[in-house]
C-alpha cells in the first residue's frame, strides 16, 4: 500500500502540471508575481478568522450585486471566492 502524498507534495505537483503547458514567460511572470506578494508584506494585513470584515459589495454569479450588510441582517456570514472560467 502506498503512502499517501503530503500536501506539499500534491501542491508541487499541481503546480508542475499547470506550469507544464504554459509559456516560460508566463510561469515567470507568475513565479515573479508570487515573489512580489511576498516581499509586500500584504498577509500582515488580511483578516483572521472572526475578524469583522469590511462593508462591501460583489456579483454573485449571475452579475447581480450582493451587500454584506444586507446578507449580515440574517445572520452570521461566510464568504466563499471562486475564480469562474477565467
């Protein structure tokens, strides 16, 4: 029986068969893209877990515009990203 991969390593190799058929300058650019996020400093400044998010409003998946503040009115929140068919 084998041993099951590591996220490490199932994150390695999803990222070496997304990679595989890309243009060298685009997996450049985004290995730049990586290193420039992590030299900002940016994740000092994301929310944690129960800290309360800022008023905003999105699409929903059909284009209509979504209020939090609407959406907190009935109760607790969880807001899910998803990046569509990009």
């Amino acid at each position: 029986m084998t041993q099951p991969a590591s996220l490490k390593e199932e994150l390695k190799a999803l990222q070496t068969r997304l990679e595989a058929g890309r243009p060298p300058r685009v997996v450049a650019a985004m290995h730049q893209a990586v290193t420039d996020l992590r030299a900002s400093d940016i994740a000092l400044k994301v929310l944690k877990a129960g800290d309360p998010a800022p008023k905003f409003a999105l699409p929903n998946a059909a284009g209509a515009p979504v209020e939090t503040s609407r959406l907190l009115a009935g109760g607790p929140l969880v807001v899910t990203f998803y990046r569509g068919r990009w």
